[in-house]
C-alpha cells in the first residue's frame, strides 16, 4: 500500500495537467522544455537534497515531519515570487498551494526512502505538462489528495 502512495503523484499530477487542458485554450511553449527541466531538477537540489537532508540531518531536534512541513512551506513561498514576472495573483495562489502539496509528498518520499528518484521524476513531469490556461478545478484537487497522500506517509513509522 506504502509503495502505492509513494508513486500514485507521480502519475496523478501529470494526468490532472492533462485532463485540465482538455477542451480548453491552453499554450504550451516547446521551447521552455529545458527551463522547465532545470528548474524541477535545480529546486529539487535545493529543496530537498540540500536543504531537507540538512534539516533531518542536522541536531537540531526538528523532528521529520516538521522538517519536512517547513521546507514545503518555504517551497510554496518560493512560487509567490512569480507575481513578480507579471503574473495574475490567482494563478499564481494556486501554483503555491500546488506546490505546498507536492512538496510535503516529495519531502515525505524523501525522508522516508531516502530517495530522491520518485520526487524527481514527479517534479520533472509535472513541469513538463504544466500549460497556461485551463481548468484549475482538477489540478487542485489533485493537489489536495497529493497532500493527504503526503500527511498520511509523514505518520506512517
């Protein structure tokens, strides 16, 4: 069931991406491809390689879930910088809480496989099918059962 939850975003987030663009005016930009590649594979350094693995490493005394829930928020916070590219305050609301939710799950995988692999790939695909535009119902819900999945393997021993 465990092994479940570990990989359940990895298709879910994509597919949530997917299924938001259908039947809507959504552009997807080719050439971003590599920025948006460098970008999970960079965040996913810091956030959790660097900056999580030092907190779980470091005594002092944060116990895991709490490492893992204050780099997720970092992370969200990380997001609300894009209101400074121009974008409306909506979007970009709904990328941090996404972003919140993925982080706790991937900060969860993290702390309990230590393994960055699954996280990556989920990060790198969920860039990859990230359009402008669409319906941001689905997304969001996804989003909601990506945290849940995440609280649920942060309490899990």
């Amino acid at each position: 069931m465990v092994q479940f939850l570990i990989w359940a975003p990895v298709v879910l987030l994509p597919l949530s991406n997917l299924l938001s663009a259908i039947n809507s005016a959504v552009s997807f930009d080719f050439s971003q491809t590599a920025l948006w590649v460098f970008g999970a594979v960079a965040e996913e350094l810091f956030y959790r390689f660097f900056l999580l693995k030092k907190l779980l490493l470091d005594r002092s005394g944060m116990k895991p879930p709490n490492a893992v829930l204050l780099v997720s928020l970092l992370f969200a916070v990380m997001h609300l910088f894009n209101l400074r590219a121009g974008t409306d305050l909506f979007p970009v609301l709904v990328q941090a809480f996404c972003a919140f939710c993925f982080s706790v799950w991937a900060g969860a995988v993290v702390w309990k496989k230590q393994s960055m692999t699954v996280p990556l790939l989920a990060h790198v695909l969920l860039n990859l099918t990230a359009f402008e535009g669409g319906c941001v119902l689905i997304p969001i819900m996804a989003c909601i059962l990506v945290l849940i999945d995440g609280l649920f393997l942060l309490g899990t021993t």
